[in-house]
C-alpha cells in the first residue's frame, strides 16, 4: 500500500464505534390505544428514550388495525423495537436503552 494514492487507502478507525453509515437504523413502535393511561406512561418513556438516543419511533392505534389488535389487544401497550416484541404493559427505561443500544 505503500505506493498507493491516499484517496485509496483505508483509514484506521479512532473509535470503537461504527461509521454513521454502518450503523442500523433502529425503530421503537408503541402499540396503544386511545384513552390508556399506561400507554401515556410508555410514551414518556420511550419519547426520552429515543430523543436521547437520537432513535426514531412511531405510535400505532390497535383499535385502527385490526390484525395489531388480534395479537396485542390483552397486552397493550406494547413496545416493539425493529418490530420485535420488546415488552408489554410497562416500559422499563433502562431496559429499552440497553436492548436500542445492542
């Protein structure tokens, strides 16, 4: 590589974190129903959560989508992280940030 244009060669990583393009993008979905008050409580939760890791979220209404309210409607709310079944009922902040930051 000795010969080779900078332009080609690789840079030795300074950190141990991933390039910015590398790294996934995370999705946080809140399954809730109008009316709920601890499907309010999960919001605040995972607002936090996510506005401090600079991870994106989405709230879904199970009474809008009836295949959502089949699976979940005994559970709600429910947090899916990449669209995976996180939790349910409660939403544990020190949880939800380790399993976003794995």
């Amino acid at each position: 590589m000795a010969g080779m244009s900078p332009i080609f060669r690789r840079k030795p990583a300074t950190s141990g974190e991933a390039p910015a393009a590398a790294r996934r993008e995370r999705l946080v979905t809140l399954v809730r129903k109008p009316g709920c008050h601890l499907c309010d409580d999960a919001q605040i939760v995972i607002e936090k959560v996510c506005a401090d890791l600079g991870v994106s979220w989405e709230r879904k209404d199970i009474t809008q989508d009836e295949e959502l309210h089949d699976k979940y409607w005994e559970q709600i709310p429910v947090v899916l992280v990449d669209g995976e079944q996180h939790t349910f009922w409660r939403v544990d902040e020190d949880r939800l940030r380790k399993a976003l930051a794995g």
